[in-house]
C-alpha cells in the first residue's frame, strides 16, 4: 500500500495477498483503500473484488430401500448377511 498512486511513492504497509481490505475506489491502475487503521492506494492488478458469498448445497438426504416388512437388517454383527434369530 503507498501514499500516492505511484510505484515511486512511499510504501505505507504491507498487505498480505489474503488480506480483506476497505477498498473506496478504484480509478484506472489504482485502487484506495484501508487496512487496519492505514489508508492508501494498491495497484489494481493486486485487488480482487470479492462477489456474492458463495452458500454450499446441503448434503444429499440418502434413503435406502425398505425390504417390504418395514425397513433394512439393522443389528450388531461383523461382514455382510442375514442374522436369523
């Protein structure tokens, strides 16, 4: 971030690539803006705008097939098959 929009102006602060700054206009190469307490101006090319929250799905509801008396073999066993009592 620099004082002026300028390569050769003062450099005001660092700000990482993840950083979410307060942007207030972006004007040809130059955006200004601030970031914890400092304001200044950042190279257009450096500022991504950020779009619309992106809201995953919910996950997919998985019924299984019931086995025509009432549902599936639930029990306490080890491997796969019948457990005939």
């Amino acid at each position: 971030m620099r004082r002026m929009p300028s390569v050769h102006s003062h450099v005001v602060q660092s700000v990482p690539a993840d950083a979410q700054i307060d942007l207030q206009s972006c004007t040809g190469d130059w955006c200004y803006g601030s970031w914890r307490g400092l304001s200044g101006y950042l190279p257009s090319f450096a500022v991504a705008q950020a779009g619309p929250p992106v809201v995953a799905p919910p996950p997919p509801v998985v019924v299984s097939p019931t086995l025509g008396w009432g549902g599936p073999y639930v029990g306490v066993g080890y491997g796969w098959g019948w457990r005939h009592w």
